[in-house]
C-alpha cells in the first residue's frame, strides 16, 4: 500500500473516527484505525464496538486532487500515536508506505516515521444493515433533535434502558423522549419522509452526543437507517454505526398533565438569567434548589436561601399569570437545561400544583416539551 495525501485532509478525516476510538476496549486491535486505500479514495473506521464510524476522503473533489493512490491496500494502525504524528506533521504533503507486511512509513518533509502495523484480518466486519427502514433528516433539525433532548437522559446505569433516546414513528410523524425519571425532554416532528413501517428504538445519549459533533451545521440531508440492533446515520462522507439499547421504554405520555391550575407566560432569556443568578446560592445545597411562586400580579418570584451562604430573591416580570396562585420548589440545574432547550424564546410554564410535574413549551411552537418534577421544600 501506498499513497499520498493532504495533511489537513487526513486529519479531519481521523478526527471523525476517533470520536469513536476508546482505550478501554475488551478487542486491543480496536485501539487502532482501519485504514483502506483505493483508486477511488481513502476510508479510515474507528470503533468501540458500541459505536463505529466510517469516513470517506474521496481521492479527486471539485477536479482538486487529494489522494495520489499508488499501490491499494489496508492496514490498522495504533489511533493515539497516528493521530498525534499526523498533527505534528511539518509539511501539508504526507506519504503513507505499507511494506514488508505491516511495517508502515510515514513521511511529510524531513520527517520519517516507522510504526508496527495491524493485520486487517483481524478487525471486526461491519455491521450489515439492510435497508428495510429508512428516511432522510436535514442535518441542522438532526441537531436541533440532540440538543433538545440527549442533555435528559439518565447518567446512571441501574436503568440502562434510559441512558438513551426513544425514537418513535408513527401517525407520520417522528417523536424523540429523554427522561431520567426527574425531568423529560420531547421533541416532535414530521420528516418529509418517514419509514412505511412505525419503528420504536431507543439510542444511546452517548451515541446520539458523538454524532452531533460530526454533524455539519448545514441542511445537508442525513440518511437514517434501522436495522435490528444497529442504526447507521449517513451523511455525504460518513457512516456512523450505533447499537440500539434492548429492552421496553417506559411509556412517558402518561406523565404529561392533561390540565392545568396556573400557567405562566414569561420571556425564556429573562427567567434563565433570574435562576442562573438565585443557583449561585442555592449551588451550596446539595440539590441546587430555587423557589419559584407567583400572586395576583404578573411579577415571579425567585429566590433561593442557603443557611451557610445567604439568600437571594428576585422579581421577573412575565407576559401573562394565569390561575391559581402557587409556590414551587425545583433543581434549578434542570430548569436551566430545559430553558436552554427551548432556546431564548418566550415560553408558556404549565403547573398543576406544587408537587406534580410541570411543563414548558414555547409560546408559538409546541413541537418542544420539557417536564420538570418539583421538589418539596414549602
């Protein structure tokens, strides 16, 4: 094997595949990248065996050459050390030798460097998924997904089932849970095209964060595939495989009020600031809790009091107060995360009483729902 390649090519491509590279594999070859060389153009794969991801560096683009493919071939070499000769390279031009079996140079100016290769044969195949469920999703609404939900999956393991993403299709349209059991996040929406079969599968936090690196800040379309215990997002040159979490998620609809005491119409921005401000204090409690009540007037009341530090109290004027007058207690961590979510907007806070769950929603889109349990404190 032998070819030349552009440096900074090269590297955007490995610092793709590494996201999927862990040092902490059970499979030691998996510590290494695949690297694949053909006239068409190079393919680097990283994994985990939880994750794996392809990209593809084409060997011609827009009539610029890349790769100068010499002699095809593949070899697996140790990621860290690769990537780290690969950023430190001195020139912009990097030829790459496999000879002698695995014995594998690499130049770029007066720099030489010799590294012990991998056999190939001895990487995991790919995972096969057929085409039977597909459909496309823009990259900048696949994003939008992530964000608005991935932060509300569960960090504990007790209950693997929630560390990940429940994505569902059906009625035509696409709908992504999180919860943790404290708080759920949801985000609707109707891709132009769905699947002709409803699915129901649930991908790791962990799986759908790295993705979301990758991801371009375009509308670029993503190609979605869901085979059945992988599913492989698809963008114009990268594949990324992920396994699917086994097991029933719970069904979280019923958690969502179907009436509402007091609702509360309130800038997003305004009130994030309030709490992000009443959680300097309430930061030295071990639950980071603020308080949160409302009167016959349009001012909301933050505050948050901590024995050792002090205390705060600040009004906000909201848009609009609605209904029963109410005192509420909750992580001020979580309602920052969902007002994050929903993202500047002015938004509608639904509660039921002090102690039931309460839901936010923007003002004029309904497509994004964050559910928040209180905590007791009055």
């Amino acid at each position: 094997m032998k070819f030349e390649i552009m440096r900074d090519r090269l590297l955007d491509g490995l610092s793709d595949v590494m996201k999927a590279i862990s040092q902490k594999v059970a499979i030691p070859i998996l510590t290494g990248v695949k690297i694949d060389v053909d006239e068409k153009g190079l393919t680097m794969t990283g994994s985990d065996s939880d994750i794996t991801i392809c990209t593809f560096i084409p060997a011609e683009e827009n009539g610029e050459q890349i790769i100068r493919v010499i002699e095809s071939g593949s070899i697996v070499l140790q990621a860290k050390v690769f990537s780290e000769i690969a950023r430190k390279l001195p020139t912009n031009d990097v030829t790459i030798e496999v000879t002698n079996g695995l014995q594998t140079k690499i130049k770029s100016g007066k720099s030489d460097f010799h590294l012990i290769g991998l056999d190939t044969e001895d990487y995991p195949i790919l995972p096969v998924v057929k085409d039977e469920n597909r459909f496309m999703l823009p990259a900048d609404l696949m994003k939008s997904i992530i964000r608005e939900t991935v932060f509300a999956v569960s960090q504990q393991e007790t209950r693997p089932i929630l560390t990940g993403v429940h994505w569902e299709a059906k009625e035509g349209g696409l709908s992504c849970v999180a919860t943790d059991s404290h708080r759920l996040a949801r985000r609707h929406t109707k891709p132009e095209e769905m699947p002709e079969t409803p699915f129901s599968i649930v991908i790791p936090g962990k799986s759908l964060q790295e993705f979301n690196k990758i991801l371009p800040e375009n509308a670029e379309p993503v190609e979605i595939v869901i085979a059945d215990q992988q599913v492989l997002f698809k963008t114009r040159n990268v594949l990324f495989y992920s396994r699917l979490l086994e097991g029933n998620y719970p069904d979280t609809s019923r958690l969502i009020p179907e009436e509402y005491k007091t609702t509360v119409n309130v800038n997003g921005k305004l009130l994030l600031q309030a709490i992000d401000r009443a959680s300097l204090l309430a930061r030295e409690e071990r639950n980071n809790i603020v308080r949160f009540s409302t009167d016959d007037s349009t001012a909301i009341e933050i505050s948050s009091n901590s024995p050792e530090v002090g205390k705060v109290e600040e009004l906000v004027e909201a848009v609009s107060v609605t209904g029963e007058e109410l005192k509420i207690s909750f992580s001020a961590k979580y309602m920052m995360d969902a007002l994050k979510a929903i993202d500047g907007q002015d938004v509608t806070i639904q509660f039921t009483g002090a102690m039931r769950p309460f839901i936010l929603k923007s003002l004029d889109d309904d497509s994004i729902l964050q559910l928040i349990l209180p905590v007791r404190t009055y």
